[in-house]
C-alpha cells in the first residue's frame, strides 16, 4: 500500500488519497494521469492491468486501487 | 463559388433540418437548431455593435459550444475558444491578447469568468442570447460584406516565451482543408465522426466543419471515456461511429491495454491520427482488430489551418519503421528549405515550409512573432508570396514520401499536445524560489522531465505550477540537482542532463 502511495502521490502532492473516494468522477484523475498511473504500477508491482480493469470503480480511491492490483497479484 | 463556412450551413439546413448535426451521447441539436441557435446569437451581436471583434467563447464541450462558434460567425466576428482545463494564467493572457467585448459561456464557466479581468469584456450565458429573435435583414447584410480573408477563428498554442500564440485563420483556408481532407478520408452524408480532441485546438474543424458540409453526425466523446477503454469502444459500437480522427495516444490507449480482446469496434472503417508516431506494433493491433478499415496518418501545424500532409498505410511496416507523413493536401506545397533558404539537396534534409491557400493569418496582436514564421518565399523574388517555416526537419525517402526527422528547436508532441519546453521553462524561472531550470523530453517513455536548482521540494514545485500550466504541460518527473550541468562556454549542456536523467 505504501509503495502505491508513493505513486499516486508524485503525480498528485495536493491530494490526500487517504480520504478521496471519487478519483474518477470528480476528475482528480484525468485519463493522462490514469494510463501513467498505470504504467507505473504495472512497473512496480509486477502486475498487468488491462482495458477490463479500467472501470471508473477500481480507480476512485486508493483503496480500490490496491484491491485490484492484490487482486492481479493472486492471479 | 464559396467563400463564406456559413454556405456549408446555410445548404444543409435546407437539406436535413431534423438530422442530429452535433451530440454528447446526451444533449444533440439538430442542423435546424444549430442554425436557428446561429441567427439568434448573431442578431444579439448586431444589436450590441459588436462586429469584426473577437468573441471569446468559455464553455464545456458540448453540441451548444460548436453552436456558439457558428453564431459568433454569423454575427460576422471571430470566435476564441477557452476552456476549464486551461489554467487560470494562461486564459488570462488570451484574454489579454484579444480584448474581447464578449465572453460566451455556460452555467457551468460563468462564475468562473468573473474572477478573470475582462477588461472593457462582459460575460453572458450562451441560452440567454441563443434564443431570441433573429434580425434577418441586418444578418444577410453582415453575410454578403464578408470576404473570404476574414478571420473566423484565433486558437491558442504553446510559446516559447511563456506567451502563448494565437493563431487566426480565414474562411478561406479552413473551406479549402475541409473540402481537401473529405476528399481524401473519404467524408459523405453517413459519416458519423467520433471527436476526441478539445474544441480549443484546431484539430476540431475536421468533425465540426465536415459535419456541416455533408449533414453527417458528430459525436463529442466524453473525456473520461479514453482512460476506460471498453466503456470508449462500447460508446463508439452504440453510437454507429465509423469515423474517428484521434491523436496517437488515444488510439494506443484503447489497443495497448487489450480492449479489443474484450470488444471491437463494430461500424469503424475510417480511422486517421496524427499528432505523433504512431508505433507500429500499436498500429498492427488496429489493423487486425478492423481489417477493413483505411488508416491515414495526418500531418500539419495549426498555422497551415489543420493538417496538410497525408499518408495512408497500404504497404507492411516493420516494427522499427517509421510512418511517412506523405504527400501535401492538393492546393498546397511543401518546401523544404536549407537553412539559407535554399532548396534541400535531392534526398537531403531541409526544414518543412509550407506554401498556399493553407496559410493562416498569423498571430494574432503579435507582429514580431509572425514576421518570425510567416515570411517572404525565398525560392521567389518576384512578388509577395508568404510561406509558413514549421520548424519540423524533414526529407524524402527512396519512395518520394516526406518523412518527419526531428525539430529544429525544442517543441515537443506530447499526448497529442504541441509544447514548447521553453514555455514550462519561463514559468518554472518565474516561481522565487527557483535559481533555473531546464525540462529534457524523455521520448521513450513519454515524459517530460524538469530539472531544476532551487529552494523547493519536488513536492511543492508541482502544486506551484498547477496554477500556471495547462495540465497536459505539467512535468511527469521532477529531478532537483544541486547546479546544473553547462558546456564549456556556459550555455546550458542538454545532453549532460539527460544523461544524469538517463542514471537515475
């Protein structure tokens, strides 16, 4: 988790990622910062996350965010 | 003969009145609207005494947005789109550069628009002048005095000062692309555009302007709809588009991430992008995803008003190969010119002019920076004959197609945006804390890198600049250094900092 916060924060200092939990929808999250979001973690974690796990729902809180990708780490 | 956008308009409402001519998947208007939306903000122009003035457009993208920019014409202005996602100094220095009377907005920008300095400007919502009633006589009088050099439009470019450009074009020279660029993607009455790009730039005029010309259907795609791939393509597939114009990381995003694994595009075959390279394995996934769909790679500056180039793919490319840029729209030339201004040698490289109806005015309220871009054709003595300098280096292939090689300076293409490295550079030097700074582009991987020396986190510098650049501008990586690294007679050394960048 730790590690994912590192990364969302670098691309947004302003925003506390603890609390937000509409990412997508109040446009914090643009689709530039969506798809560099993604090369990073793909990066970090080792994982792949492809066009069916970019639903507004798994990018509208870090919490979420971390379910995927433990989700693609269990695959 | 057709000098006025508005006879494209004036045609097809005669034509299809109840046809949807633009929509977001929720609001449309019909070409019947659209016109009769065109006559009211006309006449409420006439009526205020506003006539050959910019007229600032500040609104969300939408059907009425493209509705405003007909009607600002209709009332024989020019339009300038801004928009939200523009910072709040750079909209001020636009708003600055044009003076404008008016400010055109919508419920959502219009307590935006007052914390702006309009100056002698006032802003007013767009449903409160669309609707009233049309002056006829006072409207055909302004449509017969037009002449086809009159600007329609001014938009805004990066910079290298820090100080954007407005780049003013004609009825002239945007008839003259919309009646080359249909010809050559193909365009008719069934063409439904899928429109990515923001109604800011001039990359809208080929889905804004086609549609009026056929009475074809442009869907404006939501923003958010081109990091959620399947949801993009699921919109595409319900609303039947078959044509899109996107820039090159939009349509990677969609192929790159699997989404056609999941879903393809059902009524797509005209696909066209530019902007960028696009990378072959990326541009493989499309074509066997949409075997039978022509791909057309675009290429111009917004000072030749839209693209002027073309090349579509009907050879096998190897992975490493790059796409052509091709051959020049009809009705214009390409120089390429030493730096002398001389002819380039047979195969050799020379910087890419362009030279024709294309031509844009220039820069709007900004002698000094059209005299440096728009000048005298060298290659011609005899009369004056302006040609446009692109500042693109280029050259011909074995096969005689134009082929992009680098730029003379350091704008950059990144996400489909045309940035100046200087314009991030002059607000980065702007903030105090901040001794100097330097931005590298990291081409393959996409990103812009800022280097800078100063009292000020990484951390603290990125929130600092939100307010001062567009967000498509903003370094993806930050590198604080404790001096920079400079040549042997002091000049900033480039290629040091990147290779710094390159061992972090």
């Amino acid at each position: 988790m730790e590690e994912l916060m590192n990364i969302l924060s670098e691309l947004h200092p302003d925003v506390d990622f603890e609390k937000e939990e509409r990412l997508v929808e109040d446009m914090i999250l643009d689709s530039f910062d969506i798809v560099s979001l993604i090369s990073e973690i793909n990066e970090e974690f080792d994982v792949t996350i492809t066009a069916k796990d970019m639903i507004p729902e798994n990018f509208n809180s870090a919490k979420a965010l971390y379910a995927l990708i433990q989700r693609l780490e269990d695959e | 003969m057709q000098n006025n956008v508005l006879n494209y308009l004036k045609e097809i409402v005669k034509k299809c009145p109840h046809k949807t001519a633009y929509s977001d998947g929720r609001e449309s208007l019909t070409f019947g609207e659209v016109y009769a939306q065109t006559r009211s903000v006309g006449s409420y122009l006439a009526g205020k005494g506003i006539y050959k003035k910019p007229v600032v457009v500040f609104m969300r993208k939408s059907p009425s947005e493209v509705a405003a920019f007909f009607g600002v014409i209709t009332g024989g202005c020019f339009y300038v789109p801004i928009d939200e996602e523009m910072p709040g100094g750079r909209i001020q220095l636009i708003l600055d550069n044009v003076q404008s009377p008016l400010v055109i907005c919508d419920r959502d920008t219009i307590e935006k628009a007052k914390d702006f300095k309009l100056g002698e400007g006032q802003a007013v919502l767009y449903d409160e002048i669309s609707q009233g009633e049309a002056d006829e006589t006072v409207l055909e009088n302004i449509y017969k005095k037009a002449i086809d050099t009159d600007p329609i439009y001014i938009v805004f470019t990066s910079g290298s000062t820090g100080i954007p450009k407005g780049v003013a074009a004609c009825h002239r020279s945007v008839i003259d692309y919309v009646e080359q660029l249909s010809e050559i993607l193909g365009f008719g009455e069934d063409t439904v555009f899928g429109s990515q790009t923001p109604l800011y730039f001039d990359a809208c005029l080929k889905e804004v302007y086609s549609t009026l010309k056929f009475g074809a259907t442009t869907y404006l795609i939501p923003k958010n709809l081109f990091s959620m791939p399947v949801a993009l393509v699921e919109y595409l597939n319900t609303h039947r588009v078959n044509t899109v114009c996107w820039v090159v990381s939009a349509l990677t995003m969609v192929s790159a991430f699997g989404a056609f694994e999941t879903v393809k595009p059902e009524y797509l075959h005209t696909i066209a992008f530019g902007s960028e390279v696009f990378p072959i394995k990326q541009l493989k996934l499309w074509q066997e995803a949409l075997p039978h769909a022509v791909f057309t790679n675009l290429y111009g500056p917004t000072e030749g008003t839209g693209m002027c180039c073309y090349y579509r793919v009907e050879r096998e490319f190897a992975d490493d190969e790059v796409i052509p840029i091709g051959h020049p729209f009809p009705n214009r030339e390409i120089l390429l010119l030493t730096e002398d201004g001389k002819p380039a040698p047979q195969g050799g490289q020379g910087e890419i002019c362009i030279r024709g109806t294309s031509l844009t005015l220039g820069y709007y309220n900004d002698p000094v920076r059209t005299g440096e871009a728009f000048v005298q054709n060298p290659l011609n003595s005899a009369y004056p004959e302006l040609i446009y300098r692109t500042g693109d280096m280029g050259r011909y292939n074995e096969a005689g197609e134009l082929v992009f090689v680098s730029r003379k300076d350091y704008q950059i293409k990144h996400m489909g945006h045309r940035i100046e490295l200087g314009e991030i550079e002059v607000n980065v030097d702007m903030l105090p804390e901040i001794r100097m700074s330097a931005c590298i582009y990291d081409t393959e991987k996409s990103k812009i890198v800022l280097c800078y020396v100063g009292d000020i986190s990484e951390k603290e510098l990125t929130v600092a600049l939100r307010s001062r650049l567009p967000r498509y501008m903003l370094p993806n990586r930050m590198l604080k250094l404790d001096q920079m690294p400079l040549t042997a007679n002091g000049k900033l050394d480039r290629i040091t900092l990147k290779q710094i960048y390159e061992k972090r």
